[in-house]
C-alpha cells in the first residue's frame, strides 16, 4: 500500500506492506527501477520510503517483492504553482516596455515641433 495516490516529483511516498516472511528482505520497484529496500519485521510488516531516481508524469506501479509479490499505483503530476505567475509576469514587463518606447517616441516628435 501507497500512502499517496497523487505526488509530483519530489514529495515523498512510503510502501507499507504484510504477509512477508519474518526478517525477509523486501525490495521495491518501478519499471525495473529499484526504488526502495528494507527488511520485513517479526510479523511479515514493512514500511520505507519510496525514492525514484527520474520519474515521468503518468501511473507508477510500485512491485514490493518479499518472496510475494505486493503491488500499489500511483499518479505522477507535474503542476507548477509559479507558472501561470511568471507568464503573468513577462506580458506585463514586455507591454509596459513597449508603452515606455511609445511615450518616449511621442514626447521627442513634441520636442522636434517646439
């Protein structure tokens, strides 16, 4: 089991599973990608953190392998909180700057008539 079922890159997600054999080493993956390892503890119990190297927007499947094979999903997002705001940003700076250039223009053929 996945604690999330949404993240973007970087958050951070932890597997928990049971029914493996006591002590045994439990090996995660993602299409073929290690992404995390631990030991089950004295009851078939585990718990670690999920770690992608590179992932890609979309459903990861994470396979827990225990000598059983435990398997959860989850959705990869990339969302920008500041995007929209620097977008925002740039048109304005690039028509203040032109409205600048056309004051400048006007006040200078005034300059030529006085």
């Amino acid at each position: 089991m996945l604690d999330k079922d949404n993240i973007q890159p970087g958050d951070p997600l932890t597997a928990t599973g049971t029914g493996c054999r006591p002590g045994s080493e439990v090996r995660l993956s993602s299409l073929g990608e290690d992404v995390g390892r631990t030991r089950a503890d004295s009851s078939g119990t585990f718990s670690t953190r999920v770690e992608f190297a590179t992932i890609e927007p979309g459903r990861h499947v994470v396979r827990a392998d225990c000598g059983i094979i435990l398997v959860g999903s989850v959705e990869v997002a990339l969302t920008s909180s500041t995007g929209g705001t620097t977008s925002t940003l740039m048109v304005l700076v690039f028509f203040v700057l032109v409205g600048a250039m056309l004051l400048r223009r006007q006040f200078s053929a005034w300059r030529r008539v006085a």
